[in-house]
C-alpha cells in the first residue's frame, strides 16, 4: 500500500523500513530491513537509503533496495563490529557512503538532510532492569529531511527529546513501538506538539517486544484534530 501526501508516495514496508517517492521520482529508505520485512522485495530503485543505529543496520537490505548510483547515509556510530550479525561494513558497501553526527547537514540529490540526537533520557521510562537505556546516547540518530517541498521527520529509536518541537514536519513518521522507544501516547502528544500534516505510525508489532495499538494512537491523535493514517505493510 502507498500513501499519497502532497505528491509524495510513502510505505511503510515492515519494522522501521519507510520507502518515499518525490514526484519527480527521486526515491529514499529510511532504515531498510531486518526480520524479515523485506523478503522478496528488490526493488533497487532507492537513490538514498538512510540507517540511523546499529539495530536497522542490514547490509543486505540495502542491497536489495538501492540503486546501483545510491548514496547511503549512515550515522558515525553504525559499527559492524559491535553486530551480532552477519553485516558488511557501511564503507565496504558498493555504493557511495556518507557518514553524519548527532548534528549534521548535507544535500543528497533532491533531499536535504539534517540529523538531530536520538537517545533513551537515563531518567526517563525506557531504560533496562540495570537502569542503563536501551539507545544511549552516541548509538544513533534521527532524520529530518525535505524531499519535493515537503519535510519528513524520523525520530529513530529515542524518546521525545527536546528539541523536536521546534521542528518543522509535514509528515511525522511515528514510532509508536514503546518499550525501549517513545510508546504511542508519547509519541501521540510529540504528534500534537508538531502538528504535522500527516502522521504515520511504524515500527510496531514486528517483534513481541515492539507491540503496540495502532487503532488507538489513530484515535488518540485524530481527536486532538491532527491528519493521522495507517498503513499495512503486509499490502504493500
């Protein structure tokens, strides 16, 4: 299934993989793979492919989704030496890559790309049983991009961090996984914080651990009057 906003196509392919065509064609992955979310999926038309943390990291999937002329983009600390996978490393892979901080720009074709911070607060909610977060801080990042005119907004795995309400979003791609990410009703009141013009709930249900209720954030956030739509990545 494709979601049609402003001339953008966006899916949501499985766990945190998110697919967005401009209209001119230029097409981006934000953090393609793992789990088995793109099985029999080689579509290799991204021209740029986006992984913020070790945990989206899979070479493979990149493979299966870009271009031979893409440029992949992954934060400094992707380390395929700290992965308990089978991955290659980001600058062994066959196409041009850049890496970027906490805090960065740069221009890939026809998107421009900051990066922000993307971390569990040590005092907040999603830390483990020993008390250290799941996402410290210098794991990963997040996403803010303008592709055709419109801006996407992937936090990544993070809480609400501040920030993040000063950005400006047309589409928010709403991790609602909770557990060792914001949970639906965090990421329902950042969506009115926001107020994007649509809002796409991903990265839930994949795996036990990220079970989430989907129709419930739709209406949590629907009535503080806030564009808010599903997408089936089982359809795609």
């Amino acid at each position: 299934m494709s979601i049609k906003h402003d001339g953008l196509d966006a899916s949501w392919l499985g766990y945190a993989t998110v697919r967005i065509e401009s209209p001119d064609g230029f097409v981006v992955y934000f953090d393609p793979g793992r789990y088995g979310v793109l099985d029999d999926y080689y579509a290799r038309d991204g021209d740029l492919i986006l992984v913020t943390h070790d945990h989206h990291y899979d070479s493979d999937a990149i493979e299966q989704v870009a271009d031979a002329d893409a440029t992949v983009v992954a934060f400094e600390g992707v380390d395929a030496s700290n992965i308990d996978r089978d991955v290659t490393p980001v600058e062994d892979l066959p196409y041009e890559t850049i890496r970027v901080g906490e805090e960065d720009f740069l221009t890939v074709g026809e998107a421009d790309v900051w990066t922000l911070p993307a971390f569990n607060d040590p005092d907040g909610p999603h830390l483990r049983e020993s008390g250290d977060p799941y996402h410290p801080r210098g794991l990963g990042c997040a996403f803010h991009i303008s592709v055709g005119d419109r801006t996407i907004f992937w936090p990544g795995d993070s809480d609400v961090l501040e920030g993040f309400e000063h950005l400006e979003v047309s589409l928010f791609l709403a991790n609602i996984g909770g557990t060792v990410v914001m949970d639906r009703h965090e990421a329902a009141d950042l969506a009115e914080t926001l107020d994007p013009d649509l809002v796409l709930p991903i990265h839930y249900d994949t795996i036990p651990l990220l079970e989430a209720d989907e129709e419930a954030f739709v209406v949590d956030v629907a009535t503080r009057g806030i564009p808010v739509v599903l997408d089936d990545p089982d359809h795609v």
